[in-house]
C-alpha cells in the first residue's frame, strides 16, 4: 500500500494567483483547495467560510421595473391620489382606460348637441328660455355643484353609480346651459361655431398622438392662464354691465378660445399617459368630466366670436 504524497507547493498548483494564499476559502485554512472542484466558482464566496468573500453577482432587472415612474427625458412622474404612474406599465389598462373616457365623453356630447338642437330649432323652447332666464342660473348651481363635487370628493367619483349619475346630471346641466347661450344666437352661427368647434378638438386630440411635447409639464403656465382669463372674466362683466364695448367683449372671447384649446391639449396628454403627469386609470370620470368640459367651453367661446345676438 502506498503512502499519499504531499501536496504541490502553493505556487505550483496555483500559478494564476502568486502570492500568500487568502484567509478561508472553502473550510481550507490555507485558502484554494488543492485540485480544482467541478461545480465550485473559481473564486472564495460569502457563505463558504470566507469572511468577505467578492460580491455576488446582481441579478438582471426588468426594463419595466427600470421605467417604473419615469416619463419623458427620464424625468419622475408625479404620484398622487389621482396621477399616478405605474399603472401605465400595462398597454391593455391604458388602452381600455382611454376606450372608456372617450366612449362616455362621445355620449356627452351627443346628448348636448341634441339639446342644443332643440334650443336652437324649437321656438317655443328658445322663446320661453329668453323670457324666464331663472332656469339658465338654475342649470348653472346644478352643473357648479356637481362639477366640484366629482372633481374634488374622490369617493363619489370613483363609486359606481354614483359617479355616473353624478356625471349624468352634470351633463345635462351644462347641456342645457350651453343650449340656452345658443338659443340668443342665429341658427347659422351656431351651426358654424360646432363645425370649428368640432375641427379644432379633432385637431387637437390627434396632435396630442402624435407629438412629443409635454404640456403636462407646464402646469404652473396653465395655473396662470387659468388666472388670467378669470380675473379678464371678472373686469369683462363688471365693464359690460354698464356699457357693452364690442371689443372687450371680442378680445375676452378670443382668449376664452386659446385658454380652452390649451387646456384641452393638457388634458388630453393626461388621459393618454407617457407623460409626465397622467391621469390614474381609476378616475376616467375625471378625463372625460374635464376634456368634455374644455370642448363645451371652447364652442361656447367661439359661438361668441363668430355669432350675433338675436
């Protein structure tokens, strides 16, 4: 029988690794076991008696875990009670979210264009609306009232049917407010201002597609806006309840025009998401409370600019 020689000195059996052997290794006080062991790593790893050992290898990540959040220019999304990013990740939830929003807003607005109608081809409806204006102030309390309450309150906006009875009648309220200011109009521009209307929202939404600017990122410029076209609004009425200045009068439609149409590029962007900001899935009352709202303000804007009172 015959007796097992010594091991190789270090340096013969390693001569990748010159030197003193490392501490550890796998339950070897002298480090590297003598003979390379099928299934070991070539290297001493934490976990085997090493008391460092080299870093283990980082597993991939998920290009979606990567994007998670991130927008345009790799900027961070803003997450909110009703922005929201994550969601986005999903094509089908996005696509069915969007379905949804302009499916109710495309029943909105055949449901104002038939009250329009009837205001504007109707005499004795357009005659007993200019003679008891009441119900035009009416309509408004209704269509304020439940504007703030399905923009502000997120239970009723998410709870079904409340939501959608909410928006129903928020919908019929402003239909027939917008039915009303058409009434005092002639027929022919009021069909004119539909066709503009109809032209500049198409317009619009499908530049919203196609386009790689970012209006959701320009929220404090749309804060402004919004300030400016209220506090014209405010000196308009105050100067007109005097004296009616036909200019003024024109200058605030105009800007009553541009504001809106901006305003509905923003929320188009937010309804289509890979923005900046976006709107969460779960509020599609909210998408279509707020383009349907920026088209109605829009036709109503432009019926003063093209239109003469009865």
């Amino acid at each position: 029988m015959s007796t097992p020689s010594a091991p190789p000195p270090y340096e013969d059996r390693n001569p990748l690794y010159p030197g003193p052997p490392p501490p550890g290794g796998y339950g070897q006080p002298g480090g590297y076991p003598p003979y390379p062991q099928p299934g070991y790593p070539p290297y001493p790893q934490p976990g085997y008696g090493h008391p460092a050992g080299y870093p283990q290898p980082v597993p991939p990540v998920h290009p979606t875990a990567m994007n998670y959040g991130g927008g345009y220019d790799r900027e961070e999304r803003a997450v909110s009670d009703s922005f929201g990013a994550g969601e986005w990740d999903d094509r089908k939830v996005r696509h069915t979210f969007i379905r949804k929003v302009y499916t109710i807003i495309s029943i909105q607005l055949l449901i104002t264009v038939a009250i329009i109608a009837v205001f504007t081809f109707v005499s004795p409806v357009s005659e007993f609306v200019k003679r008891n204006l009441f119900v035009y102030y009416i309509s408004y309390a209704v269509f304020l009232v439940t504007y703030l309450t399905l923009a502000c309150c997120q239970g009723p906006r998410r709870r079904f049917p409340w939501n959608l009875i909410l928006l129903t009648i928020f919908t019929l309220a402003l239909g027939f407010m917008t039915g009303t200011i058409s009434s005092v109009y002639e027929t022919k521009a009021v069909i004119i201002a539909m066709i503009i209307t109809a032209v500049v929202s198409i317009s619009v939404t499908i530049f919203c597609f196609q386009t790689k600017v970012d209006f959701t990122s320009c929220t404090g410029l749309f804060c402004v806006l919004g300030i400016v076209l209220m506090v014209t609004g405010i000196v308009t009425a105050i100067v007109l309840s005097f004296k009616y200045i036909y200019w003024l009068h024109m200058v605030y439609a105009a800007l009553g025009a541009i504001c809106f149409t901006l305003f509905l590029a923003y929320d188009t962007q937010l309804v289509l998401g890979n923005r900046r900001h976006t709107i969460s899935p779960e509020d599609y009352i909210t998408g279509a409370l707020q383009i349907y709202t920026d088209i109605v303000y829009i036709f109503t804007f432009v019926l003063q600019l093209v239109g003469d009172r009865n």
